[in-house]
C-alpha cells in the first residue's frame, strides 16, 4: 500500500463533470505535477484550487483540484480529486497524464479496500461501499447507503438482540439451577420463539435475495418464432433507451448480450445473439433448449405476429411461459389482425409495431409495472446487502432450524443451545463482532442472581 | 533459608499451588498469616455447581486435592442441571466449614518437601526483573527460584459495612498493606475489587417450620475420580428455602444511603453475578421478593449461612432486614454481613503459564488474579504449581486450551481480556462446553497430570482401562444388530420408540433419544462400569454435536499455531488501529486467535496483522 493509485471515481459518460481521485502518499506531489496554478503542496488540506492539467505543457482541461491530507480523508491516505470536463476523451487524458507522472491505475475497488485496511471503515460499511460501486441503478444506490450507515448493522443487531434474550434465558437457568424465582423457560416456549426468529430471518433473507437479483438485472428473455419481429423489438428497446451501460463481463459474458435500463431496472438480455445469426431458436436448438433459457429467465418476452394465427410452437411457449413472469407482445399491430385476444387474457398483453412508438412505451410500462420499484423501495429495507452476508445468513438459519428440529426430538436444552448460539455467533460475522460478551451481559442485566 | 518455590498465601490457590510443587519434589514453603486459616471457606459453605463443579474434577484430573478434600467434607451432595443435558451438568456440594480446612492442613503437612509456616510478606526480593525470595514483616529474607502469589482479597483489604471502614482480612485477620504497592512500584497494574458475604444466624434461632425443606441427592457422589466415599450419602444435611418480602425491601430502601455501596464508602468494583441484597431490592424494583437459602455451615458449630443476603447495611439495619424474614423473627446473627476492598493485580500482565510478564520466576494465582471463588482460585493454584515446577525444570509450561478444560477457558479469560468486575467462571464463557463435561475430565486431563507426575501409576492405569472399556463396549454395540422381528417391535413400541423396519445396530438405536442403555441391555448382556456405559451413551447420542463442536475447535486452534513472535512491535505495524495498537502492545497476544479475541482489536487489524506476520516470515 505503498504507492498510489488513480481512477475515474465518475461514471464514464455520464455527468458534465468527472473526477479522478488519487489515493496515496505521493497523490498530491504528482498532482503538483501536471497542475498549473497554486503550489498544491503547500495547499492546506480540505481546500479547492482552481488551474489547468498540462502535460509536459501541452494543456489538457481546465480543472478544479480538491487536496485533502492524511488521515481525514476517505481512504485515511492523502487524497486529490481533480474535477475536469466530463466526456471520455478528456476524462482519459487526464487519467493517463495522472498515470504518466507515477500514480498507478486503481483496481475496482481498491480505495474501499485501502480505506477498510486503513481502518476507516468496518467490514460491512466496505461491502456497502462495493456495493455502491456494482450497483446499478438508483434504488440500489439507497439501500447500499443506508448500508453505510450501519443499515444492515442495525437490522442483524437488533435481530440478535432478540435472540440473545432467549439464549440468556436458557444460560441464566443453566448457570444458576436453583432460582426459583427465575422462571424456567420451558421447551414449548422456545419452540415458539425459535419458531418466530426463523419466520422473521427467513423474511429479511427473501428480500435480500428479491434485491440481490434485482441488483445483477432481470434476466430477460425474449423469446418467438422466426420473423415475428424479435430482433426489431430488441433493437428498438435498445434504441428507445440510450442507457445501456455496458455489456457486462465476467461470469455472465456468456449469458447476458446486453443491459438495458428502463426507468432504473435493469434489464439484462438473455443472450440471443446466436439466434439472430442462426435466424431461428427453436428451428436450431429446439424445444428443449428454449425450455432451459425460460426456466433461467426472470422476465420473458413472448413476442407474437399478430398479423398470423397462433401456431402450434406459439401455442407451446405460451403455455410454458404460463406461471412465468411474462409479457405476450403482439407485434405488427399495424397490420390485420389475426389473433384471438380473448384466449389471452389472463397474460399481459402489449401491443406494439415498428410504425409508431406508442406499443413500446406500454411496454416499458408494463415491464416497470411488474417490477414495482416503488413498492420495494417503502418496503423497510430489512435486507442484507450482498452475497456474502445473505449466505451467512442462511448458514445462521439453518442453525435456527437445525434447533427446532433438535427441540422437537426432545433433545436436552444444552444440545439446543449449540445450535442457537451457533446461529447467533453467525449473525455476529455479518456485522464483524467476532468474539463479545454479550450473553453475559445480558444475563446479568436481566436476571437477579447471586449469593 | 532458601527454598526451591515460595508460595504466599493458604487459601485455595496456595493450598494447590504448594501441593503441586512439593508433589513434583520442589523444596517448597508455604508462607501464611495464621495456618489456622489454612483453606479456610470464607464465603459459602459450599463447592462445586454450574462450571464451577467442572472444575473441581479437572482439578482432580490433574492430581490436585479440592476434589478428594470436598468430597471428605460434604454435608450435602447434589447433582445440578440432570435434566438439561450433559454438558452442563456439573456436582454441587455443600461442604463442612471445620472438616474442609482440618483435612487440607493434614494433606498439606503430610506432604514430603513441603514447609508451612507463619509471616506476612511485605516486599518481594526482586533483581533485574527476576524474583530472588521474599521479606518478611520482621526483615526476614528468604530466598527462592520461584515465587508464587496467592494472596487472595488480603491485599490492602479493608471491611466495610455501613459508613464504618476499616484496614483488615477476613475473619479478622491481618491484611497485607506493602505487597500491593511493592507490585505497583514493580510496574504492576493495580485494581480495587469489592466482594461481600452475607450474615450468619444461630442455627437455634431459626423457626425452620416457615422454610422449604432442600435435600440432597439420594447417591453418592464424588468430585474425585476415586471415587472413595468418604462421607455417608444417607445421613446428609439439610438446606432451607426462604423469601424477603415487601418489608425486607422497604428496610432496604428507607435505609440504602447507610449501606456502604450506596452510602458512596466503595471504590472497588464489584462483581455482577453477586449483587447485594440491596443491589437487587435497586435493580431488580419490580420483583416482589428474592429467593434465599439457609445453609449449614458445619456440623461442629451453629452458623448458618443466609445465602442472597450479602448486605453492607450497617449492623442495626441488619438486624431489621433479618427479623423480616420468615422464620427468623426472632433470629440471632451470629457474624454481621460485610464488603471487602481489595487490591488485585490486571490478569492480562500474565502468561497463559500464570507467570508474569513482567518479573521472571513470579507466578500468582487466585483472587489475586481478579477471580472470585475458591474452585477458580484452585484452579489456578494448581496450573501455577505445576508450571513453576515446570519452569524449574527447564520444561514447557502447561497450558490447557479452551476446548480441554474450563481451566483453560478461564486462564485465558484472565490473560487475554482482563476483568472489569471479579471474574466468576460461568458455562456460558466456554464455546465447547460439550467437550467440556464434569463426566470426561479424566479423559481430558488425566494424561497431562501423569506426564508432569501429579498422578499415579495405578490411577493412570485405571484410566487407560477405562479408555479401553469405553472403545471395546462402543465395538460390542456397533457389531450386534436386531432385526424388525415381531416382538422386538413390539418391545419398541412399547418403550416408547418407533418400530424398525431393517436390522439396526444396538450403537445406532441407542442414538435415538427415546432409548437409554436399560433398553438395550434387553438384547445384549455386558457387565461393564457405569462410567464407561456412561460415556457410550453419551457419545451415542451427541456423537454429531461433539463432533461439531471438536470441527469448531479445530478452527480455533488453526488461528491458535499462529504464533505471534515475542519481539514483535506494534507502534512499526503501520495502519493498525491505533487502539487496537494500544491493547496489543499491552497484552501482548501470544497468538492470532488471542489477538483477535481482544475488544478493540478489529478484524481489519487482524487482518493487517497476519498479513505483517507472513512477511515477516517471507524476509526471514
């Protein structure tokens, strides 16, 4: 951690203005370097000084610097941004002059990662910081903030809070057997309250994987016979709206052909590029192969010729994608219709065509509709906010369950206890308490006991 | 006068720390303020119970004496938490105040290499950071290789009850006003701790008829894995319940700026686990009433212990408090409630060994520690004996880990995290108090105390029969089989369990918890100890869990081989916590898994740390 690193802290594209920070001992001296104006090492920290970017004196942009020092800064190193003029040329220009004068570029995530290293954050606020840079699309920018402000924190303690004062009961009669007066808390009353806890984990996990998903994009699919107008109505979408962000790598190369966003959604297109070339999914790969991407796919487009009757492979994906989240779109709506629409009313349907754009406004409305941002986001936000905390979560369920099942055995309550403190120490990773007193404390604030 | 080990201080520490030494051949003195006071139970007339009786049979696991010592002293035996499982089922013995302390002063003065004598310490020899003897009171120096402090509450003690404050040790005795300073001077972190006892009433005085009758377990019990009984199970005695009531509890209230605590008299911090009676009337308002128990103290005279009502109330309010209780209406207290302040040294400038960090050759053990009760203070005492003995003998230390003994989780306890109150082993504090079961200490323990030589050829024999006992029965059972005949089903069925439908082992069916080992002596005859049927059938039946919970000490002990060098320098680990720095550089973890067990220690810092190790590693 010795040297110092430079990224485009900005979405690249977006915005009148980008910033490229610099983290690192050196980020100010190199700053110093490319910039004319003040003498930034002299500059005292937390100011803004306003100048140019030159290279070797060729001038890059005009910028606003900001130099903030060590330790009260972001990454608790001394930190420079430079505000330039968004757009990718210059934005890059500036990067590599940055990087040209010593600074190497930042791996994703490697400020959060210096800032937890450094101290500045806890385990959790740094995944929400990772979390706010993968994210896309406002609604997850909120939860993971909330996230950063001890969120998921907040829910996983007063969680365990709950089930500290079962385990504490079950400890206090353990470790002081004569109190008669403390009452002995029976196996009934911890089935039922093993009961609840489970009940209400099993929530916060649901929703957190409902928002996980959401998070990687609705897997979209869409999905006709031949020359019903699938290309066109892709493309159109992907005309229709410009904010497609990338076509995302890594693990869903393979699967994903691009990333549409509607309204904040993000829609990733369940690759059909052989398709296209191959002119035909269900000539080339049949069936069975159409059947495996629906199973796959969390949205599903079943785009129809209105101008023809339905055909038996129409009748075939229509059933299929049945109990799927689906939109039936009949396409070429322009045109005679042929289509009995009355044996399609339980579906939502869309009308669209190429000659007018109405059809695929209803169809971005429709599509919303069914992934209700609005409703999600008054939901309380009680859920875990990656991958990592949602499957110790699940390990902690299992405990609970685990418990339960152990309890209906008619296992001794000592045998019990394992696995309910098992899931409560659990619990405590998502939060980064590793090893606490709790349960002592907790016993002696709520129990009288003693000589 | 030189001696090998010099142990100060004859309660329950000394007492196991001195016998340990002198045991392992040490010429060892035993140095005390009164030997009539030797093992004396100041407190209550009991030992053992939840954690605590775990203790006492790892204490004689190792070869140590307040097993066998309880169990020539028990007036009453019982066996607490039958009902809640194995792991935290532990023996609780009320035992005699006059027998226990007689049969410890004969054990310790029949022990060859061992001197006791009379003297109060008042400074240690020290040179270059290195225990040379200790002085006495009257200037008398005696020397020795090593010194072990077992001082219990007598340093700079002072008893309080009500405004009144006065230097001294229990039961009148002298306390010890210079070793705490000698300690302070000698670089040592010094607390104030507060503990108390409650009143005793003449046993005559109490109308017994408005107390609920508390009897013992009708078998006969033992600590010691002997299992010698030398007290008569059928003629034990018995304990009483009684509760304060709204009159207690106004006495206590009208009164509570007079009691000591309250009065704002102590300074020292007391322990949760032993509020005051006006402690609870405070904390607890809502409760009607508090439970509290009349104990005998001995058969030899007429105390009884008033167990719940430890109280720093002046005596009149005493006396009031007590006459509100059934049946002691009329009641005579025999010796008046009191707290005691006193100096004890920060644990977390020990070893895991009980030596300290900071004077070579220095062990102490006990309430010194921060500990409270006499079974931790034993504890203690013994694992201090031994490894100054070690240390003598240029060997090992012998540290017990977590999953092997609650010793070994209240060592460190201690030296890992310190105290903030006087610190009371609780089954709560152990991760894997599965392993850790009152029924398995010599399984646990034995090996060690036949290795560092506190324990017998023969009873090492014993144990290795024992071992072999439990593995040939497990065989038996796991090789003999029943089918799903018709009346075997229905004995099944009849007992409670579900028919079988294929051959089962006897192994496998004694698993189910509906089965215990009388099912299956239906179809099998073996003659084998109750102590080995015992530990198969524990191990039938919780085999998954012990398994779990040995995976989950595996873990722990991984993070354990990571060792963290002597040398190593905090303030050069840059982007350490600076906190975190502060409590490493303090305590000094010896391993990553102490390191990370400190409060104030992040994982992040962890995770620094181990990163710095391996380098360090890489450029040696």
């Amino acid at each position: 951690m010795n040297d110092t690193i430079a990224a485009v802290a900005t979405a690249v594209g977006v915005g009148a203005i980008s910033i490229i920070r610099l983290s690192g001992k050196d980020s100010i001296k190199i700053a110093n370097e490319i910039f004319t104006g003040k003498d930034l090492e002299k500059a005292p920290t937390h100011t803004i000084h306003y100048g140019h970017i030159v290279d070797y004196e060729t001038p890059i942009d005009e910028v606003l610097v900001t130099v903030m020092r060590a330790p009260r800064t972001y990454t608790k190193e001394n930190v420079v941004e430079i505000n330039c003029h968004g757009g990718i040329n210059t934005t890059n220009k500036v990067l590599e002059t940055v990087l040209n004068h010593g600074a190497r570029l930042a791996e994703p995530g490697e400020f959060t990662k210096r800032a937890f290293l450094n101290g500045r954050l806890d385990l959790s606020q740094s995944e929400a910081v990772m979390d706010i840079i993968a994210s896309q699309n406002n609604d997850d920018r909120i939860c993971a903030l909330k996230s950063l402000e001890g969120r998921t924190t907040k829910i996983i303690k007063a969680y365990r809070n709950e089930l500290n004062d079962l385990i504490s009961h079950i400890e206090v009669n353990i470790d002081y057997p004569e109190y008669q007066d403390i009452e002995i808390i029976t196996k009934e009353k911890i089935s039922q309250k093993l009961t609840n806890q489970i009940k209400e984990l099993n929530e916060i996990i649901e929703q957190s994987e409902e928002r996980q998903s959401l998070k990687a994009g609705i897997k979209t699919l869409i999905i006709g016979r031949p020359n019903v107008g699938k290309s066109s109505i892709l493309n159109s979408l992907l005309e229709y709206d410009k904010a497609i962000v990338t076509n995302i790598e890594g693990t869903t190369r393979d699967l994903v052909e691009g990333n549409i966003n509607i309204k904040g959604i993000p829609l990733n297109i369940i690759d059909t590029a052989g398709i296209r070339q191959t002119k035909d999914l269900i000539e080339q790969i049949g069936v069975q192969k159409s059947l495996d991407l629906i199973s796959q796919a969390d949205l599903i487009l079943v785009i129809l010729n209105g101008n023809e009757q339905l055909s038996a492979i129409d009748q075939e994906l229509l059933e299929k994608t049945l109990h799927k989240t689906s939109i039936v779109v009949i396409n070429k709506s322009d045109l005679k219709q042929h289509i009995n629409i009355e044996s399609l009313k339980d579906r939502n349907i869309v009308k669209t065509n190429t000659k007018t754009p109405a059809g695929l406004k209803d169809l971005k409305e429709k599509i919303c509709e069914l992934f209700n941002m609005d409703k999600i986001s008054t939901l309380n936000l009680t859920y875990l906010s990656n991958a990592r905390q949602i499957s110790i979560a699940k390990q902690a369920l299992d405990s609970l369950k685990q418990a339960l099942n152990s309890l209906k055995n008619n296992l001794p309550v000592d045998i019990i206890q394992i696995d309910i403190l098992d899931a409560f120490n659990k619990l405590g990773e998502i939060i980064g308490i590793t090893y606490s007193e709790e349960v002592i404390d907790n016993l002696f604030r709520n129990f009288c006991v003693g000589k | 006068m030189k001696y090998e080990v010099i142990v100060v201080g004859g309660g329950h520490a000394g007492c196991e720390a001195s016998l340990a030494c002198a045991r392992k051949k040490h010429k060892t003195l035993l140095l005390t303020g009164n030997i009539k006071n030797i093992a004396d139970m100041p407190c209550n007339p009991s030992i053992g119970g939840p954690a605590k009786g775990i203790v006492v049979r790892e204490i004689d696991a190792l070869g140590g004496e307040m097993g066998r010592n309880a169990d020539k002293a028990a007036l009453q035996i019982k066996m607490l938490n039958t009902k809640k499982g194995p792991a935290v089922q532990a023996l609780r013995a009320q035992a005699d105040k006059i027998v226990y302390p007689k049969e410890m002063l004969k054990t310790l003065q029949s022990t060859p290499n061992l001197e006791i004598k009379e003297g109060m310490v008042e400074h240690l020899d020290i040179k270059d950071n290195k225990i040379r003897g200790v002085i006495l009171q009257d200037g008398t120096k005696i020397t020795s290789d090593i010194v072990i402090l077992t001082t219990g509450t007598y340093l700079k003690s002072q008893i309080l009850t009500g405004c009144d404050k006065y230097f001294g040790g229990p039961h009148g005795e002298k306390n010890s006003k210079f070793l705490s300073d000698d300690l302070k001077k000698n670089g040592f972190k010094i607390l104030r701790l507060k503990t108390g006892t409650p009143p005793r009433i003449k046993k005559d005085s109490i109308d017994f008829t408005q107390a609920q009758l508390e009897t013992g377990d009708n078998i006969c019990y033992t600590f010691s894995f002997d299992k010698k009984a030398y007290y008569d199970y059928t003629k034990q005695e018995p304990c009483y319940l009684i509760y304060t009531n709204e009159k207690t509890h106004n006495i206590i209230k009208e009164n509570l700026s007079k009691s000591s605590m309250y009065g704002g008299y102590v300074e020292g911090v007391g322990p949760r686990y032993c509020p005051s009676i006006e402690d609870k009337v405070v904390r607890f308002s809502d409760k009607e009433r508090h439970q509290l128990f009349l104990e005998p103290e001995s058969i030899y005279y007429d105390d009884i212990y008033l167990q719940g009502f430890s109280t720093s109330m002046p005596h009149d309010i005493q006396e009031q408090m007590v006459h509100s209780l059934p049946g002691l209406q009329n009641a005579t207290i025999l010796k008046y409630a009191y707290a005691i302040e006193y100096d004890a040294i920060d644990p977390r400038q020990l070893k895991a060994s009980l030596e300290t960090k900071i004077i070579e050759n220095l062990f102490t053990a006990g309430q010194i520690n921060g500990t409270s009760g006499y079974e931790e203070a034993a504890g203690q005492g013994i694992i201090a004996g031994i490894n100054a003995a070690l240390k003598i003998e240029h060997k090992e230390p012998l540290i017990l880990k977590r999953n092997e003994a609650y010793i070994g989780v209240l060592i460190d306890d201690l030296t890992t995290k310190g105290i903030k109150d006087p610190y009371r082993l609780l089954t709560s504090r152990a991760e894997y108090r599965l392993l850790l079961r009152h029924d398995n200490a010599d399984l646990r323990l034995r090996k060690y105390g036949y290795d560092v030589g506190l324990i017998t050829e023969k009873q090492y024999q014993d144990l290795l029969e024992k071992k072999e006992n439990i593995a040939s029965l497990e065989e038996k059972l796991k090789n003999t089989y029943i089918t799903p005949q018709k009346d075997i089903n229905k004995y099944l069925e009849h007992v409670n369990t579900s028919a079988i439908k294929d051959r089962i082992s006897l192994y496998d069916l004694l698993k189910r918890p509906e089965i215990e080992i009388n099912n299956i002596q239906k179809f099998i005859t073996f003659n084998y100890p109750e102590d080995v049927i015992e530990q198969v059938t524990i191990n039938a039946k919780y085999g998954g869990y012990i398994e779990k919970a040995q995976r989950e000490a595996r873990k722990m002990l991984d993070l354990e081989q990571k060792q963290i060098p002597d040398n190593i320098e905090y303030s050069k680990i840059p982007n350490i916590a600076s906190e975190a720095k502060e409590k490493l550089e303090q305590i000094r973890p010896r391993t990553l898994r102490q390191a990370a067990m400190i409060s104030g220690v992040n994982p992040s810092d962890i995770a620094i740390l181990m990163v710095y190790l391996k380098k360090g590693a890489k450029n040696d």
